[in-house]
C-alpha cells in the first residue's frame, strides 16, 4: 500500500485496497492470493509487489500508525478514519463499524451523526454487543 501510495495517484491506492477487500470479505481468500494478479486486476504495476518483502516501507508504517494512534487512541484497531474538524483541529476514530452497507442518505445522516459525537467535547465511546454478522453484499 505505501509503495502504491508513494508513487501512484490517490485513487490507485482505493483501488488496490477496494480489490483487496473484493477478495478477502466476498471471495473469503484470506491473503492465499498473488498479489500480482491483485494489482493487475485494478491496473497497477506490479512491481509494487515486492514492497511486500521490502523492509524500506516499515518505517513509513510505523509512522503513520503511531499517528493514527495519537489521534485515536492505542485501544483501538484498524482502520482509523481520520479528518479535520470544523476549529482545523486532526481527529480520528476507530469506526464505524456497520454489518451491511447503507443506502446513501442513510450513510450521510450517519456520518454526520458520526462527525458530531467525534468532534463533541467530552464525548468518549458507544458500543453495543453485535446481533448479526457482517453482510458484505453483491461482490462490487
């Protein structure tokens, strides 16, 4: 990933971490695939696969994994979302974490609803237990 996103555009990056996803959470292949055929697939080069091996990017890792962690907390898992609020000040979570995809304006009214609870001072978690299991949907 931080070989795609040091050279390639932004939207590389999506694409390669979207098609990761397509395999892992639709086709249930738990990282028993070439990445190879993964970046071909989404139309990046492959020689982005040998950052897999490449020790140079475990620096680069560390560093934007201690600032999510800075921003989030060290409780947390991943992925962290981060963004700026309205005062210009870094935030990030851990989250949501949703069992299926929502249609679009429920997405935005949770979002902002996400947004406000983050940003609210003072605020500091919900969780609840989980009655159903992920529903990833139709493999986009």
């Amino acid at each position: 990933m931080e070989s795609i996103r040091e050279t390639e555009e932004r939207e590389a990056v999506q694409r390669y971490y979207w098609e990761l996803g397509r395999r892992i959470h639709h086709d249930r292949d738990f990282l028993d695939f070439d990445l190879n055929e993964v970046l071909n697939a989404v139309g990046i080069d492959t020689r982005h696969a040998a950052a897999y091996e490449d020790p140079s990017f475990d620096e680069e890792i560390r560093t934007r994994m201690n600032e999510g962690i800075e921003l989030a907390g060290d409780d947390i898992g991943t992925p962290i979302i981060a963004f700026t609020d309205d005062q210009g000040e870094k935030v990030g979570i851990f989250g949501p974490v949703i069992t299926r995809v929502l249609e679009q304006e429920e997405s935005l009214k949770m979002w902002d609803s996400v947004v406000t609870l983050t940003t609210t001072p003072g605020f500091w978690e919900l969780k609840r237990t989980r009655k159903e299991g992920p529903d990833f949907g139709e493999r986009p």
